[in-house]
C-alpha cells in the first residue's frame, strides 16, 4: 500500500479553522439511511478552479466498482487483488493501510471485474458481500465472526455480471438476496448467520440493486429489485407483499430505491423508466398502488437521491431533476456526463464515468454547476458512488481513492 500526501497552506487553513458544521459517518452503501444523502452542513458551496483541496491518495485496495463506508477513523472498501477478494481498511486521517482480508475467490468480467459491493458497518461489526456470494461478518479489526456462500446455502447462481448488493441490517437480521428458489430475498441472525426466513414465495433471480428498510404505517418492509420486477416483503418473514413489474428490464435493474411518505420510487434503465407507488398498510400488510410511470428517469447504476420535494438522477445520460410527487420534469442537463450522485449540504456530488467530477447545486429551478475537476483515467470507467463524510468527499477510482476537504471556511 502506498500513500501519497498532497498538502498546502490553504488545506492547513481548512483543518484548523473553526467551523460551523454537522458531520456524519457514512456507514455503508448510500450513506447512514441508504438514501445517498449525508446530512452535513457546512460544506462548500462553490469549487475552485481545480476542484476541492485534495488531502491524501491511498492506492492498493484492489480494482473494483463498490463504493466506501465510513466509522469513526476508518474507512472499508472491496477490491481484487490478483484472484482474491478482498476488503481493506484505510485511516481516513492519512490513508494509511491497516489492514486487508482475503474473502475468497474473486470474479472477472468483461465489464470490469472485482467487486461491486460496500460493505456494511453495524456496531462493532462488518457486513460483506463479494461478487461471488461470500458473505463475511467481520470486527473493525478484521477478524472473522461467520461466513457462509449464499449462493451455495440458498441453491441459487451468479447473475451475468456478478452479485452487486451491499448487505442490510435491520435490527437482529442481515438482509441479502442471493436469488434462490424460495429464497430471492432471505434474512439472517446477524450475530450468527442462522437463517431467520426466506422469501418462500418469492422465487426470482437477484438483481444488481441493493435493498432498503421502510416502516409503512407501522409494518416494516423490504423493497428492492430482483430480475424481474420491484418487489416488498414484510421484514419480519418475508411475506411477498407486492411484485411490480412494469418499472423492471429484463437486462439488469440497478437503482436502490427511494422511500418516502409512504411512497417508493423505483427506476431503471435500458429503455424502461421510472415509478410511483403509494403504499398502505392494512391487517399486518402492504398495498402497491401505481401513481405514475415515467420515461424521464432511466437510471442505469448511478443512483438517485431525493433532495427536498425533488429526485436528482441521471436519465440514461442525462441528468434530470423531477418532481417527486408527479413525476414533472423540470429540467435536464448534460452536466459532467453520466454519472453516479450523492447529495449533501443541498447539492450534488456527481463522478462522471468520463473521470470528470462535478458539483451541482439541488434546485428545481434550474442546472446551476458550482464547481467540477478531473481524475486520473486509469482504464475503465468511473462507476463507484462519491462518499461525503466529515467534512470529505471521497473519490473510489479503481485501485486508487482519493479525500478531498469539502469544508466552507468559517
């Protein structure tokens, strides 16, 4: 591992100035609610010219498409190195190599290999899946708790470009979907790996999304994709719910997605689109109603927040802010290409996969860019979500992330 340290008078500025700002770990996949949305302040609202103050740049993680999470002073990311993969730890302080951890046989495919998945802090604990169905509970330190293959445990297969979900925990359970027969969705007992339910009547392939928790008038529910279609069980055993297939392709659906006031919107990619569904709650279940369809938001795999009234995202190539209550669109922008997008501090953080990283202010009134810089080109696409953390966004680009300070002066 290897750490280079770029650092400068105005970078000390930032460190010792006094600041006015509510900071937050970024626990795992999509931030602390899983919404892509941090909830710091005080936070640069507009770039310099060559973008944010860069503080270290730690590479040897190994090649990869997950995004990061962040606990206390250490920051957890998956990668493959060689045949193996692995999950490493880095000090968010300097980027100094703690510690790494085999976690079994890699994957590699022809749209880039290694892992695509975050790992999950929870406590004193981590939660990792690979690309190839290993799923380990780790401490901070790196050693093992349990691990079990939940493609072998559930009868299921890989799906073409490899398991991409980032675990859920939610109370006691570990949620995954390894996509077996019975099984598309299964919880675990996080302190043990015992199976708790399985989706008995749910028998889909897994899709590339990664699940969310929402409580609906007092039933707790999981929603994610699965190959075929949007789906929600009752969190407490995994009773199918509904099944919502106009909003899934039938080549990947990627997008987590958005949960609020009892609505969920779900989107995708490859020609299909976006949707609105209002849910309710009756005798210990959950009811789907479709409010809108729209071709406005075909997300591909760079993820859409949710900023006030308003969703942020990319359509196929696109950026495109529409209402969420209605699905208007109200406006559309090139912006730094396609992208993934995180939010905080009422703006946007968008990698494009060009190497091009942009900051873009969350309005319905109009594209206001504030700012944007480039990446080094290290030969394959920038896929991996932007992580804002305490005051640093941090950039994932393949072998090498960067921490860059994103803290306003005083």
């Amino acid at each position: 591992m290897t750490v280079a340290r770029r650092t400068t008078i105005a970078v000390s500025a930032f460190l010792v100035a006094g600041m006015a700002t509510l900071s937050a770990d970024w626990s795992q996949w999509r931030g602390p609610d899983r919404t892509g949305v941090s909830p710091e302040t005080g936070l640069l609202t507009q770039w310099p010219a060559n973008g944010p103050a860069p503080l270290w740049t730690a590479d040897g993680a190994g090649v990869g498409y997950g995004s990061m999470s962040i606990a206390g002073d250490r920051l957890f990311v998956q990668g493959l190195r060689g045949r193996q993969s692995v999950v490493t730890a880095l000090a968010i302080a300097d980027g100094k190599h703690l510690w790494s951890k085999n976690l079994g046989a890699g994957g590699e495919n022809d749209r880039g290999s290694g892992p695509r998945s975050t790992p999950t802090v929870d406590g004193d604990r981590l939660y990792i899946l690979t690309e190839n169905g290993d799923l380990h509970c780790l401490r901070h330190d790196g050693s093992a708790v349990w691990q079990k293959n939940i493609l072998r445990e559930f009868g299921a297969r890989n799906i073409p470009w490899l398991l991409s979900e980032s675990p859920l925990v939610d109370g006691n359970h570990v949620i995954v979907s390894p996509g077996g027969r019975g099984a598309t969705i299964v919880a675990l007992d996080k302190m043990t790996g015992a199976t708790v339910w399985t989706s008995k009547e749910l028998s889909d392939e897994a899709g590339y999304a990664s699940a969310i928790i929402a409580d609906v008038q007092g039933v707790r529910t999981v929603t994610t994709y699965t190959a075929d279609a949007a789906v929600g069980v009752r969190a407490s055993d995994g009773k199918l719910m509904w099944k919502f297939r106009p909003v899934a392709n039938n080549t990947a659906n990627i997008a987590t997605p958005i949960f609020s006031a009892n609505k969920v919107f779900y989107s995708s990619g490859y020609g299909t689109g976006g949707a609105l569904l209002g849910l309710s709650a009756a005798n210990g279940e959950v009811r789907a109603q479709e409010i809108y369809l729209t071709r406005e938001m075909q997300n591909h795999h760079g993820g859409v927040v949710l900023v006030g009234d308003y969703l942020y995202g990319y359509n196929n190539a696109i950026l495109t802010c529409l209402e969420f209550a209605t699905g208007k669109m109200m406006w559309r922008h090139r912006s730094v290409g396609k992208g993934a997008v995180s939010a905080a501090n009422g703006h946007l953080y968008i990698v494009g996969e060009d190497h091009v990283v942009g900051l873009v202010e969350a309005t319905p009134a109009g594209y206001r860019e504030k700012g944007r810089f480039q990446i080094r080109d290290l030969g394959a696409p920038a896929w991996a979500h932007p992580v804002v953390s305490n005051g640093r966004l941090y950039i994932r680009n393949q072998n090498s992330i960067t921490s860059y300070d994103v803290r306003a002066r005083s």
